[in-house]
C-alpha cells in the first residue's frame, strides 16, 4: 500500500493517472506504479520537469523511510525503486464493459518507459532523449547506451539529480 505522503511534490500540479499492479515473484512481491503525466497537444519542458520532480521525490520519500524502517522496525533490507521516464505520444483507451471497465495506454512511449525502468539500476531514473532534450539544463545526468530486446541499442541518460540554480542553462517554459 502507497503511503499518501510519498507522492506529493508536484503532483497536484498535474493531471496523472495512476494505475498499480502487482506481479507476484518467487523472492517477493513487485509493486508497480504506472503515472501518465498529460501534455495535451504540444510537449512542455514543465509537464517533464514534473514528472522527473515527481520522481526525485518519490527517492527522497522511500530515503526517509527506509531510514525510519532500519531505526524503528530493524529492518535489514530496503524499499528500491527504479523508474523509467519517456516523453511521446500515448493511446488512451477504456477497456471492458459497464460492470467492469479499466484503462489501458498504449504506445511507443508507454513501451519505452517500461523498458527503460527494467534496465535502470536501484534507485535511479532512466530518461529517453526526447524527455532529455525537454529537460536539457535542468537537471544533471550521464548518457548511457541501453539494450532494449526488440529496439536494439538506445541512447538514454541517468538522472543524477536537480541542477541547482546556478548550474541551469536554460529556464523551464
């Protein structure tokens, strides 16, 4: 179960949908967080500052609380999380029928990010170049060539974090 006070940061900022799925593992289980994070008709570098916000809060959310599960519980392991950010279109569409019906999206987008988060290693964000190119100047990364089944090789980059103000190149539109 998500904690509310994980996801706060930006997210009343924008429009998302949140979908969770569990897949039932032989060591344990994986919970899975889908967000889908609108732009409408054009890409905006703020819609993708906030979902890469949203992402470095979440980090610093499961930090605070896996500290509180090592101090207060004696938890020997930690909550980890890997999360992959693609920026593109998307097909939303409503599966089922009126007595039960759910949301799926589509696209080459949704694909990517998925695979993306598969190969970025514990705690780190993975981006592809177009989510990179709207965030250029904003955060500091290093590029990685990936392998993704089915793509090949693709150019991505890890986000090391935030860039401080005096560090950006360029100001969010």
């Amino acid at each position: 179960m998500l904690d509310s006070n994980l996801i706060q940061g930006n997210i009343d900022e924008i429009d998302a949908a949140f979908h969770c799925f569990e897949i039932k593992g032989s060591e344990q289980d994986i919970l899975g967080l889908l967000a889908i994070f609108e732009h409408g008709d054009t890409i905006s570098s703020q819609k993708v500052m906030n979902a890469i916000r949203s992402g470095t809060d979440i980090y610093r959310a499961l930090k605070h609380k896996n500290r509180k599960l090592s101090n207060v519980y004696g938890a020997d392991k930690k909550i980890n999380v890997r999360i992959g950010i693609s920026t593109g279109e998307i097909f939303a569409m409503i599966l089922g029928n009126h007595t039960k019906a759910e949301f799926a999206y589509l696209g080459n987008s949704v694909n990517l990010a998925s695979k993306l988060e598969s190969q970025a290693s514990k705690q780190c964000i993975s981006i592809d170049d177009e989510t990179y190119k709207q965030a250029k100047g904003q955060i500091l990364s290093e590029p990685e060539i990936i392998t993704i089944p089915g793509l090949g090789e693709i150019s991505s980059h890890r986000v090391l974090r935030l860039a401080r103000m005096n560090e950006r190149s360029g100001r969010v539109e």
